[in-house]
C-alpha cells in the first residue's frame, strides 16, 4: 500500500532522497501502523510530538495500534516553542 507522509520542521532531516518538499510517498506492508513507519523513517520517536492521520491527531499511546490503509496521509511535527 501506499503512504503519503509529510515532515515538518526539523523533522524534514529524515525525509528519504528524492523526495520533494516536505513530503515523500511511502511503500508499506498491509497492517502497518503508525509507529512502525516512523521506526521505518527511523525517526526516534521522543522527537515526534504531533501526528495526524487524514487530518486527524492521533494521541502517543494509540500510534503503535493505530493501523494504516491506501491513501493515508501522515503529518509528523517536532515539540515546538515559541511565543
């Protein structure tokens, strides 16, 4: 199936080659869940603060239940600050 995956701020550093953007396509098996394609991007995971599936925030504790399908959209932030 197929992934669409975004990274943003700092996380843009574990965008694989060729990809355009803040964005890349990505291949994975049926069944994979959240937490399993940001190990993938090997992204350590105390760096991802905010994920959304097709629009929708997905809490820390549901990304490793939380399975993927065709089409998907992931968004992946860093902890941000500012004021």
């Amino acid at each position: 199936m197929r992934v669409n995956v975004k990274l943003f701020a700092g996380l843009s550093e574990f965008l694989p080659p060729g990809s355009r953007h803040n964005e890349t396509p990505v291949q994975a098996a049926p069944g994979t869940t959240l937490g399993q394609l940001i190990e993938r991007l090997n992204i350590p995971p105390e760096r991802v603060h905010l994920v959304l599936l097709n629009g929708l925030y997905v809490e820390r504790g549901e990304r490793q239940t939380t399975r993927l399908a065709d089409g998907d959209a992931v968004a992946l932030w860093p902890p941000v600050a500012g004021g």
